[in-house]
C-alpha cells in the first residue's frame, strides 16, 4: 500500500548557508542508517553538490534533494520565499474569511 506524502518538518532560515547547513546536518545524521547506495548519494550531495545548492539558492531558486532507502524517499525541498510585515492588527476586527482556514495534518 501506497502512502501519500507527508510533511514531517521544516526550517526557517534568513541565509542560503543556514538551510544548506540544516539539510547537510540532516543527512550526516542519517547517512550511517542508509543502505550502500543511498548512503553513497547522500555523501555524494555533501560533498559534490554543495556549491551548485548554495548558488541556486543564492539566485532565489527552488532546490530539492531526494534520498531512497528501500521502499522509503526523503525529499528535502527548498522554496525562497519573501516574508513581508504584517500589518497592524490591534482594534481591528478581522474578516469573516480568517476563521475558515484550517491548519491541515497529516498523520
């Protein structure tokens, strides 16, 4: 059976380097619990891969990466996103529409 994917996780970073790190940080982590090939294209992301992730990260790209162990695929993936101000909201009776987001979950 098929399982749709799921977000276990995320990270706000203000720096290319920052979300470069975290990802690095995650697959040295899990690297040593990877089968051969797996683990080899996890190295070989840390080490070949890291200056064309920080460039296209610098040029506001999207970037991913993907690790597959058996029957499980890790995707890491990263979306520059511009995060402005929020208004003032004190006083201010907000929008009817505000209340019907719901916050989806997965499980």
């Amino acid at each position: 059976m098929r399982k749709a994917p799921a977000l276990f996780g995320y990270c706000d970073a203000y720096f290319a380097v920052e979300v470069d790190n975290w990802v690095a940080t995650i697959l040295r982590t899990i690297s040593p619990a990877l089968d051969a090939a797996a683990c080899a294209g996890a190295w070989e992301r840390l080490y070949d891969h890291r200056t064309d992730t920080r460039r296209a990260l610098l040029r506001r790209e999207p970037w991913t990466v993907s690790i597959t162990h058996v029957s499980t695929r890790i995707t890491w993936t990263v979306r520059p996103v511009l995060f402005l101000p929020l208004a003032h909201r004190q006083g201010v009776e907000l929008p009817m529409c505000t209340y019907d987001f719901k916050l989806a979950r997965t499980e």
